[in-house]
C-alpha cells in the first residue's frame, strides 16, 4: 500500500466516531461480493488483524465499542484493501 492509497481519515467533530459495526460489515460483504455469496467471516477477520473472533464480534455487536489505537488502524487497513473504500463510515453521538 502506497502513501497515495492510504484511507483518508476523517475530521472527527465533536460526537463523531468510526463506525466499527459498519468496517467490520462491509469488510464481510466484500467477500460476499467476490465470491458469489460467501461472508467473510469474523474469524478470518480477526485472523488478518491478529485478534481474536471475540473482540471482532464486540466490535460489530456492542454498541460503543472502540479498539485500541493500533488496532484500529489494522482493521481500516483491512478495511481498504478489501472493500476499496477511503472514506471511513461515521457514526454521530455517543
């Protein structure tokens, strides 16, 4: 991944975060898309990310759940190489 292709990350306002339920969705959907209706599934997520499936199924499924700094760069990374997608999915208040 070259400097030019690296996600854009957004200007946050006040309230404003990443939406990881949808990084993590949209990182399953790809596959969906490529290979005729298979999900990519959370373990093969957390595979990539060297995480467990636990902490990708929190991601997805509690609400207001944010990795750690590191971490989160690692599923944006898989997140662009997978979907194509540079502008991160918002989600606004708490």
């Amino acid at each position: 991944m070259t400097e030019q292709s690296l996600p854009r990350l957004p200007t946050l306002q006040q309230g404003d975060r990443i939406n990881w339920e949808q990084v993590v969705l949209d990182i399953q959907r790809s596959a969906w898309l490529r290979e005729k209706g298979q999900w990519t599934s959370l373990r093969a997520i957390a595979q990539e990310v060297g995480r467990t499936e636990g902490w990708v199924w929190n991601l997805k499924n509690i609400p207001c759940t944010e990795p750690k700094f590191h971490d989160g760069l690692l599923l944006i990374g898989l997140w662009v190489e997978k979907t194509g997608k540079l502008d991160l999915p918002l989600s606004s208040g708490t």
